[in-house]
C-alpha cells in the first residue's frame, strides 16, 4: 500500500452510520500541522465511499479549523443529496472531539463525462523535470519544518526558485512538477493533496513563513494519467493579511485536471 | 428599502435559534429560477446575522441542489466555530421542506484589516460605462427570460458582446460595469450577488443557453467603495460537459473587492 493510501486509510464504524475512524502520520506534517492537502483527501475519501456510483470530487470546499496534529481522527460524513449525476455531502474531521475541517463537495463520475475539450488554457513552460530543482537542494530548515516533502518527488522550476536563494521574484508564482516519491500513480483523491503540495507562494513574495489555509477549494476536472504532473501556484492579490493562492495541476497528457483556489492568512 | 435588501430581507424565527424566513422575489428570476447570486446572499444574509462582530462573508462556497422559486424561503444556520478573527458556518436554504442550497461560510470583518495592498493584479480595460452596452439593447427573448436584468444597470463592453450578435469571439470573456438600477450602493453581501450577475460566459464561446451553477464561491476581500464596479467574467476550461466561470470585481477606487469562481453545467 502506498504511503498515500496509507495515510489516508479510513475504517468504517460498525455502529455509527456515515462515520470513518484513521490515522492522521507524523510524515504527512508541515510547519507543525498536518499538511491541509491531505486533511482534504482524508475526509475527501470518507465522502467517496458514501457516494456509491459517483466517486469522484469534482468540486470540494474544505474550511480549517484547528490545527490537525498526528494521531487518530475521525471524520463523519452526512449525505445531503443524491441527484442522477452528483452527490452532494458534507464531512466533519475531528480530533479528540475538536473540530479541524469542515468540508463540503458535490462527488460525480469523472469517467462517465464525454470526452470533449475546449480549452484555452496552456500547460506551463517549464523545463524537464531532470533540469528543475529537486527537494534535496532545499534548505535543511525547510526540510525539518515540512516532513512531507520526504514522500514528494517534487521539482521546482529554477525561474521559481530564487526565494530559496534571498532572491523572490516578487511576481508571485512557483511552479514544478510532481509525482508521489513511492511511485503511486495520481488519481482525482491524490490531486486534492497536489493543490496544497507546493511551498506557499508569499515566499517568492518575500514573505517566508507559515500561511495558514482558510480555505481550500479544488474542482478535479479529469481522471489524470499516470506519470509526472505539472503544478502551478500564483498569487495575484495580497491584501489586508489575506491572499489567495490558485493552483493549476496539469498532467502528462497536458490536460488540465484540477484547480483550486485557497484563501489563506499571510506570513506575519 | 432598496431592492437588494428587500429581496434578501430575513425574519429572524421566535422558537427555533438559528432559523430565518424570507421570500424569494419574482424579480430576481433568470431562465426558470431564482439567480444563484441572489440566493448565496439570501444566505449569507442569515449567517451574517448570526456571526456576531464578524459580519463579512470572508469565503463562501454554495452548492446549489434544486432549482429555485419565488415563493417563501427557510434558512437554517448552524455556527461551527467562533474565533478570534473569523466565524465559520453553514446555511441550508430551503423552500418547502425541499433543500436549494447548502453553505459553507468563513465571516470577518473587513474593516478591521490593516490596509496593505500587495497586488499584481490590474482592472479591466473597458471604454467608460457611457460607451458599453446597456440590456436595453439586449435580445427581447433574453429580458424575458431574466426578470432580474430590469434591477441591474449593468453595461457590456462592446469587444465582448459579439455573441448577442451571432458573433462570440470564442475567447470565454465577458465583462462590465455593474451598479443597482435602484442607486443602492455596493455593499460585502451585494458582491455575492454581482459575482453571479453577468450573462453566462460560455455565451462567448458560442454556447446560448442555461449553465446552471454547481458550485459558486466568492472570496469577499475588501468593502468596495460607492459608485460603478468592473466585473469580469471568464473560463479557460470547458471539459467532460463542465465549465468554470472565475470572476473579479473592482471597485471605482480600483480595487480587487471580490474573486469568484463557479462550476457550472456546459449548455448542451
């Protein structure tokens, strides 16, 4: 079992309808927390297996609470609607009775929707992922605040890292490519974690430190194929110590699978 | 009263915490229904009302369930959690024991935010409203069909009109000035309302007909000074029989107030 299925493993209660009992890993924290990516697939995960023939997110919206620790969590699920093409629902994670994120998603089948394209949106110019920076060049303070980065083989294009070098563009973007470092393959569940994988993006701002997520919502648009994605995350409005960060995921196809968009709290 | 505030007038319930009623206007119908914009902030009328020294709908994500109709209206609000800064809570509008919309919601309070503006972001270019379009000129068989255009001063730009004239320009754009036809100045609350105001975009891609929302969610960023916004309307991707309509609305001072982004139904 990959580590991805495995941190986001979930165990149906034999008594209590709609509810899922897990374990939130220690590999999975950042900056003190569990990574919000994540917190959105586990729950994100209850809610599929609720959703019977639609299994798939296609738009999910996930509000933080409190910060999620490792350690078991549960997340009770309540289905709000059934509809021929989407299921709607809502989901509560929780630790030790405290609340961390409230979610809520309409769920459809990602396979079932024709084929047909049109798109005006174009894949990012980056280079191959053999030219782009890889996690082990990050700095060692960075590494032992963000555990996950170990289960990311994550590059980031060199235009977008010169943050890490006293040197943010200031333009507010980074970008790079993205697959799992034990080899799983993505799927729509692993992309909600994908749009929160990146470093936040106030650090090509010239703003290092923790930006808590608000709020996070992500529309998975296509089944993604296997092999390496492509991630985008930019900014272009800071202001009043809010900024929002919206993230494109594109994958070896050059398809545009998913986007998301979070509101989240600057770095002080 | 103006018209906005009279459509989203709510009468707190004697017994039951949390509950409020109101009517849904005939007014504000558009193709069968009453317009997603108008039913988020009915909504969010009703969580504001409950969220205290928080009374900004920071996020707010709706998923709309079934279709919308004049008549009375229910919203049943729940607070999840009050912190120091931001209120979160959910709303289900519901008309005849029937449930339209589910609501999730962060709320603070936008004056209280320092003012520092960091943006890359630039408003529209568009002639000045006396040179767009006004819907006095839009197709009879369109005002028919949108009661609610009659309360919008609301002004196309010219480049992006082609599509009234057999002439889309296939770029998924459509943008203009916005104010009440009734002089009722922009408020957080109207901002819900106008960021679902604008004909549908994929009008522009050559597809007439209803796009019906899934899911729409606006972050409110700052309280918008009086007088005209911009507001843009776009999509870059429409696939599998979906579409999303991001839109940004500027205020007369020039600022980014508000960032939406929906997923709505393709026309078939």
């Amino acid at each position: 079992m990959s580590e991805f299925d495995r941190g986001t493993a979930l165990t149906r209660h034999v008594e209590e309808a709609g509810r899922y009992d897990g374990e939130l890993g220690a590999g999975w924290q950042i900056g003190g927390g569990v990574n919000g990516g994540l917190l959105l697939a586990f729950a994100a995960r209850a809610l599929s297996l609720e959703s019977g023939r639609h299994p798939h997110p296609l738009t999910i919206s996930g509000h933080y609470l409190s910060a999620s620790r490792p350690g078991p969590a549960t997340v009770r699920t309540d289905v709000v609607r059934r509809g021929r093409s989407l299921t709607t629902g809502t989901a509560v994670l929780s630790q030790d009775g405290e609340e961390r994120l409230r979610v809520l998603a309409s769920y459809g089948d990602l396979g079932a929707l024709d084929g047909e394209v049109h798109t005006s949106a174009q894949p990012p110019l980056m280079p191959p992922p053999e030219q782009c920076i890889g996690v082990e060049h990050a700095p060692k303070e960075m590494i032992a605040e963000a555990a996950l980065l170990a289960r990311f083989d994550l590059r980031l294009d060199p235009a977008t890292v010169g943050w890490a070098l006293g040197q943010p563009s200031k333009e507010g973007r980074i970008q790079g490519w993205f697959r799992f470092a034990d080899g799983r393959q993505p799927d729509p569940l692993a992309l909600l974690l994908v749009a929160d994988a990146l470093p936040p993006v106030t650090f090509d701002l010239g703003m290092p430190g923790w930006a808590p997520t608000i709020e996070l919502t992500v529309h998975v648009r296509a089944v993604p194929a296997p092999g390496w994605l492509r991630v985008v995350h930019a900014t272009r409005n800071l202001a009043g110590g809010y900024f929002e960060e919206d993230a494109e995921i594109w994958d070896e196809d050059g398809r545009l699978v998913a986007q998301s968009r979070q509101l989240a709290r600057a770095p002080r």
